[in-house]
C-alpha cells in the first residue's frame, strides 16, 4: 500500500518498479486510448523499459520480448480504442474535453490531417506528446476510414514502440553501467521527446505571423 500511495505516475522508473512489464501495457493503453492518459510519460517509459532489459539487474530486469510485446498491444490497443470513442464521440468531443492542452492538442491534430493526409498525419502523431492522444479520437471524429486508420496506426505504433525500446536497449547494451545514470538519461529522453512538440509550435508560430 505503501508503494502505491507513493508512486509518481510521472516517473518510468517509478512505473517500471512498481508494474514492471503489465505496467507498460496498461500506460501505453491509457495515453493513447484514453483522454485521460495525456500526462503520462510514454516515451520515457519505452526508452527505459529498453535500457533496463539490457542493463538492469535484480527487480528492475526486464524481459525484452515481453516489453516489446506488451508495448506494441497497449499502443495498438489504445489507438484503435480512442478511434472508436471518436466515432461515438463525434464533434462532441471538443465540446466535452475541457483541458487546455487536450484542447490544443485536438487543433493540431486537425492541424496535421488537413496538411499531411491521414496516413503521414496518424504515423508522424505517434512521436509527439499529447496529440498522440488526441489525434486517434479526432481520427474517428473526423470519419477517417477504418482500414486507412487500421493500417497506418499499427505502422506508426510498431515504429514508435519498438524504436524507443531497441534504442533504450542497444544503449544499456554498448554502454556498461549505463543504469546508473538512469535519472539524468531519462531527462534526456524527455527532453528529445518533446523537439517534435517544440519544432510543431514554432512552425505554428510562423504560419500565424506569415497569416497576419
């Protein structure tokens, strides 16, 4: 009870040691399927995930097989769960998502499939914070056919599961006692994960002064 009543859901470490591999599935599952799962820290916790299947030890060893899976099921689970909480949801869902950042996230989103198209715009918002979350509800919202969501989900869930996690694990691998360092590795990766966020703004920024 203890360790629950204090865990950080902001912290892989904290979610690592305390759910180990089912942890995984469930955040990715939350954040990417459910509204309420924007908070939570996806890339950081692949990234991690990846580096304590290599260079962790005791409690915190990971198995890389079953993270790989349970990464990939949460992820593609989720997605498609949120596409289909759009289709029901309709244009309703601004109306009832009340949080400022859902709520910027949800203008991106359309932001992105009204520049890319669904495909680029479903693969290129798995590795950005919060529209990752958003755009699958927006994606139903929006009728986005259900075999172009299907398939461009799971090409962009695979490429972002399993390419946090390899990365995380062939840095525990070439870089002894790499775990050591787990905090300040994971600010890195918390940092590198949000460029997309900042790149995405500031292009936003431009084209509002370029429209004035």
């Amino acid at each position: 009870m203890t360790t629950i009543l204090a865990l950080n859901p902001l912290s892989a470490n904290d979610l690592l040691s305390s759910f180990g591999t089912i942890g995984i599935l469930v955040v990715l599952f939350a954040e990417t399927g459910l509204l309420i799962g924007f908070f939570l820290p996806g890339d950081s916790l692949l990234f991690t995930a990846g580096l304590l299947c290599a260079a962790g030890s005791g409690a915190l060893h990971l198995s890389l097989p079953w993270v790989l899976l349970a990464a990939a099921a949460g992820a593609l689970a989720g997605a498609q769960t949120g596409f289909w909480l759009g289709q029901r949801a309709g244009r309703a869902l601004e109306v009832r998502s009340s949080h400022p950042r859902l709520l910027a996230g949800m203008r991106r989103a359309e932001e992105m499939f009204a520049r890319y198209g669904p495909a680029k715009a479903i693969v290129l918002a798995r590795f950005i914070p919060v529209v990752r979350t958003v755009l699958n509800p927006v994606a139903g919202a929006l009728r986005t056919p259900a075999a172009t969501f299907i398939m461009w989900q799971v090409v962009g869930g695979l490429l972002w599961t399993l390419g946090l996690v390899l990365a995380g694990y062939a840095l525990g691998a070439t870089v002894p006692g790499v775990d050591a360092y787990l905090l300040p590795v994971i600010a890195l990766v918390i940092v590198v994960s949000l460029l997309p966020l900042a790149v995405e703004l500031r292009r936003e920024r431009r084209r509002a002064r370029a429209g004035r």
